[in-house]
C-alpha cells in the first residue's frame, strides 16, 4: 500500500497537570492549564511516520479537531514527522460539547475528501477515556478495524495487525482502506529535534470548519454536572484477625 494515511492528533490536558473542577461544577478549569498532544495520538504518529521511512505509505496526514490553540499540536505533529496538517476548528459550546460520535463524523468525512487508505488514531485520549472515537470511525466509513494495536505491518493491500486482548495478543489481518488504532506498546514516540520543530513551521495546514464537510455536531450527550471525587478516608492497622473481623462488623461490610 502506497497511499495517504490520516493520524488523529487530540490537544488534551497535559498528563502532570491536576484536574480541577469548576466552582460551578459544570465541567474542568481548562483555562490557564497546560495543554499538550495526547499520548496515544503520538504513538499514533509516531506509527505513521515509521511506515513512511520504510516507504510503505506515502503521506501523514495530522488532523485536529477543537480551537485556534489546536495548531499547536498539530505543529508537533509535524515537527515529529507528518507531511501536512488539518485543522478542524472548533470553538465556543460546540467544542464543549465535542465527543468521540462529532470527531468521528469529521474523520470519516475527511478519509473520503483525501482519499485516504489508512487511519490511524490513539486508542483512547487520557481526558475522557472514551475508546470510542477509532470504531466509531470504521463505521461511519464502513471500513476494517484493528483496535489496540502492540504491532503493525503492512503486507501490500493488506494490514496485519497484533492486538493486546484480555487473554493476551490476538494476530488479525485486514483488508485497506482500514482504520487502526494505538495501545501503548505499539512503540516509542520520538522527541521533535530543534531542526524538526523549524521545518514545522514551514509545513502547511489547512484550515476548515465542520460545515465545509458537511458534519453537524449537534450532540446528543448533556453533561449535568462535574464533581471530583470524594476525598479517601485513612485505613486503620489492625494488629489480629479478630481485630479486623471486629472492623468489618463495626463497618457494616459484614
């Protein structure tokens, strides 16, 4: 397969930064907050540019959904690698209501505008841990899908990927065009080198708005409200067994 392959990169809080909620409790103080790419939209990337080193694919598409500040991780997904950008922009309560069904509408849609062969996208984003944005794609679009994916290799029109199960790796092939999605061990994201993150700066991304794919986001999700969670209460040493069973009563769990 020698064709164009879409990697979508989500700007996420950074993993370090501590979440707070809202004094309104209705949602997380994003404001003022590190933001950076999503950890497995960089092994996702990482993945794409690896197949164009060894020449299997041709160009790495980074697509990004949300505001103007969503170019920036667009840019270190060039400076990683990827040929060109798209960036989808999002803003105001459409943004605050964008989930993986919006996001998967915009991927779909753009996999039939490039032409694309490939999708590749991070299995889950550490901010709502939803896991669904990557299937939800490959039915849109009516495609194969090979989810949390430790390792991929393309065999001419065909992908072979091995992903991480419950019972412990699965080995599945499937026809292109197809949609993949990133586990954590699928490899090493490399640093963006300083010459890397200049030439990024040069690489063009385009700018577009749901309308011109023709993608409503009307949600179908209403968050109530935002709470963190309760405060864990100190345990209790217990020097004998009676002594726990003493507890356990005490505490109603028995």
């Amino acid at each position: 397969m020698s064709g164009r392959v879409l990697v979508g990169v989500k700007r996420v809080i950074d993993y370090a930064v501590k979440i707070r909620v809202k004094p309104d409790n209705s949602g997380i103080v994003t404001d003022g907050v590190k933001h950076s790419m999503n950890p497995f939209c960089e092994i996702a990337i990482e993945e794409a540019v690896k197949l164009k080193e060894k020449k299997l694919i041709k160009e790495v598409v980074a697509v990004s959904c949300g505001p103007q500040q969503s170019q920036e991780t667009i840019r270190t997904a060039l400076a990683m690698g990827a040929d060109r950008g798209i960036h989808v922009e999002v803003t105001g309560k459409d943004y605050e209501a964008l989930g993986p069904l919006q996001v998967s509408k915009i991927m779909a849609a753009l996999a039939k505008k490039e032409d694309a062969q490939l999708i590749i996208l991070g299995k889950q984003a550490i901010d709502d841990d939803c896991n669904q944005t990557g299937q939800m794609t490959a039915a849109l679009l009516d495609w194969p899908q090979g989810t949390f994916a430790s390792e991929v290799a393309l065999e001419g029109d065909k992908v072979k990927v091995v992903r991480e199960i419950d019972g412990g790796l699965e080995t599945i092939k499937i026809n292109t065009p197809a949609v993949v999605t990133a586990d954590l061990r699928l490899n090493t994201p490399r640093y963006a080198t300083l010459p890397n993150i200049m030439k990024a700066k040069k690489k063009k991304i385009a700018n577009m708005k749901p309308a011109d794919l023709g993608v409503d986001l009307t949600s179908r999700l209403e968050v109530l409200r935002v709470d963190e969670p309760p405060q864990r209460q100190a345990g209790v040493k217990v020097e004998t067994v009676d002594d726990l069973v003493a507890k356990l009563r005490e505490a109603g769990t028995i």
